[in-house]
C-alpha cells in the first residue's frame, strides 16, 4: 500500500472511530477506545490493500 493510500486509510479510521465514540466518551475507556480503533484500521487496511492487489485497471478495456 502507498503511503498516501496508508494516510487516508488512517485518516478515516480516525473519522470512523470518533463517530462511533460520539456522545460516549465518559463511558468508555481509552483501552476499548484503541480496541475499536484498531478493528476499524485493520479492515479499512484489509479492504484498501483488496482493492490495490485486484489486478483489474480501472475504466472500460476495448475488446472484451
């Protein structure tokens, strides 16, 4: 994964996690905080790192 595609993956991780957590940060502590953070990383990273190794270029392929 290139390091912009790895920034943006982190970025909306980031988004993703502080939506999730909204209204809720006197409940929750900073451990299960991380803990969630990281499931939504690693299958934003999963799913990114999908997408680059798919082997397809994008747009219309003449001929086919």
């Amino acid at each position: 994964m290139s390091r912009d595609t790895d920034w943006h993956v982190f970025d909306k991780a980031c988004d993703m996690t502080a939506m999730a957590l909204r209204g809720k940060a006197d409940d929750v502590q900073p451990a299960a905080a991380a803990e969630l953070f990281a499931a939504i990383y690693g299958a934003l990273k999963e799913a990114a790192d999908g997408i680059e190794s798919g082997g397809q270029q994008a747009g219309f392929q003449r001929g086919a």
